[in-house]
C-alpha cells in the first residue's frame, strides 16, 4: 500500500524538471487491456474514493485515497494541456488596511506556511500558487474570478462594505504542462480550445478502451471535475482533490519520469464559469513573472449584498519584483476617511 510519507519526496522535483511528451501513451495503456478486461475493479476504486466524501477524515482514509488514485492513473491516461509562453495567469489577495509592493506578498505563501489551512488541492502548511486564466469567450472576468477566491467574505452572509484587492498579472515564461480537469459541458461551452482538447481526448480514449472502458474515463474525469468545482468547502471533498493532485505528481514522477506541477480547473466561486489553475512553487518561481499589478474596490451597495467595482489605483508595471503604489482613491468607511497613509 502506498504512503504519503513514504512518497512525498518523490514529488519534490527541482526545476527544470524533466517535461517528456505527455501526449504519448505508453504501450501498456494503448492496449487498454486491464480496463478493459477489469472495469468491475476499477469501478470499486472509484467508488471506495467516493464513499470518502461522507467519512471522517484521517490519515489512513487519505492514504487509502492517494492509493486508489494512484492505482487508477497507471489506467488511465488523463488529459494534458499546456500554459504557453506569454499566456497570463492572474492572482489577487485582499488589501487588510495596508498596501503590497513586492512580488512574494502577491504570489503563494512563503511566509506564514505555518498558518496555510487544507485548501481545494493543497494539505495544510502545504504552499500552492491558486490564479486564475483568461477564458475565450470570458462570461465572468478575470478579475473578478481571482477576487472571489481570494476573498470568499465577499460573498458571505455579513459582507464588508469596502475591500481592496490588489491585482496581479503573471506571465509564462515556457509551455508548463497542466492536468486538465475542465469536464462539464457548461464550462466548455465558452472555452472552444479546451471543449476542441477535451472532445479529441474522448475520441482517443473511444479507440482505445472498449464501451465499459470508455464509461469508466467518462465518469472518473466527471467526478474529479465536478468536485473541482464544487461550491462547499467541504473538508473531505478537500481531502480527495489534495489525494488527486499528491498522487498523480508522484505517478507521474515515478512512472513516466516526468513533471505535472498543476492543474486546469472551473471555478468553484463562479459556479463553473470562470478558469482556475493551481501550481506547484518550483513551477511559479521557474515559470511565472509578474508583469503587472493594480488595485481594484468593490463598495457594497446599501440594503443589498451586491457590489459595485471599478479601479481604484494606477497600473504599475513590476520591475525585480518590486512596485509601489503612489496613487489610490480614498475611500469613507466608518465615519472616517481612508488614505492609506499616501
């Protein structure tokens, strides 16, 4: 039986890591004999991963986790895609009365790890860079995606009557390879390059797995998918999707020689409309540049849990990772006026 503790080294690749060409199957896989032979096994793994979702969690469900997983992926080829160069990845964190003006205040934690809860793909005190992309026929902006997951209080039950948040623009410096977990076909809708990735995947998977075969792809993919975006934070849906992502870093570690620092995912706080990446740190500091960065103000408007949201400082290009903001808008809270000390 596989162990966490026992593996977590194998994931720690130091970049460049070795990136082989994700897209070829091997032969074991190609033929598609054990799938296709022992669906009734596979469908008990999957199965014994769902039934965690009402389990209490401990560290012996999440290795079992992490094993059926692990067991799955050497079945199933799963789909990749890739950042390119001069994509942008965006990311913003809420303004607590104070402004940033370095590049590691905007990026994943490097210094409160102590402080990092189990998020939807990251243990706790496990550092993972959460951003969001541009969608080809954007229905929910970028920004806006980013503001809501790194500031959930403004959709909460008392929200704040005015939040800063500080917007970053990051670029890809190489083709960083990516788990696509983008399966439902709402979100695909406004995304023709990924719904063009997904259904050539389908077609690929359809010659090479027989019709129970093909069924099993089908529902593991939508599962892992929908549970990416899953609105509650429930902590085993947590727990399931960080078993995910540990397991198919180290199949693919060990097996295939090669690195998948992240995942392509829908948005959790857009209800699936919005595009999320989650990245590994050697990845973000090997691959990402932030180029840019800005302050946006969402105000709430009176007698309603609605927002109203516009810029409320100058763009400022990021030199050496470092910026400083000269310019932003005051704003009343509280009887008094804010400045920010500017």
């Amino acid at each position: 039986m596989l162990n966490f503790f026992s593996m977590e080294a194998a994931v720690e690749l130091d970049f460049p890591a070795i990136f082989n060409d994700l897209s070829a199957i091997p032969a074991e896989i190609e033929l598609g004999t054990y799938l296709n032979d022992h669906p009734d096994v596979m469908v008990k793994k999957l199965d014994m991963v769902k039934t965690l979702l009402d389990q209490e969690v401990d560290d012996a469900r999440f290795n079992q986790a992490i094993g059926a997983i692990h067991f799955m992926v050497d079945k199933v080829p799963l789909l990749m895609n890739r950042l390119w160069p001069g994509m942008p990845v965006f990311r913003a964190r809420a303004n607590e009365k104070s402004l940033f003006s370095s590049e590691e205040e905007l990026s994943y934690n490097k210094m409160a790890t102590d402080n990092i809860a189990a998020g939807r793909f990251n243990r706790p005190l496990e550092p993972l860079f959460y951003g969001s992309l541009m969608p080809e026929t954007p229905k929910t902006d970028p920004v806006l995606n980013c503001a809501l997951e790194c500031c959930k209080s403004l959709v909460d039950d008392a929200p704040p009557p005015v939040q800063d948040i500080t917007v970053g623009r990051w670029i890809s410096q190489g083709w960083v390879p990516m788990i696509n977990l983008c399966f439902d076909e709402r979100h695909l809708a406004l995304n023709p390059a990924l719904k063009a990735s997904v259904d050539r995947y389908r077609s690929d998977m359809a010659k090479i797995f027989n019709s129970e075969g093909f069924a099993f792809i089908n529902d593991f993919m939508k599962f892992f998918s929908e549970l990416a975006w899953s609105v509650k934070e429930n902590k085993n849906a947590y727990y399931i999707l960080n078993a995910f992502f540990f397991a198919v870093r180290y199949y693919y570690a060990e097996t295939r020689g090669t690195a998948v620092p992240g995942i392509i995912y829908p948005s959790a706080m857009t209800e699936g409309l919005g595009l999320n990446v989650v990245l590994v740190p050697q990845a973000v500091d090997f691959f990402l540049k932030l180029d840019m960065v800005y302050m946006q103000r969402f105000v709430l408007v009176s007698a309603t849990k609605n927002y109203v949201s516009d810029p409320c400082s100058e763009l400022l290009r990021v030199t050496d990772g470092r910026f400083q903001f000269k310019r932003v808008r005051p704003y009343a809270a509280a009887g008094r006026i804010f400045t920010y000390g500017l």
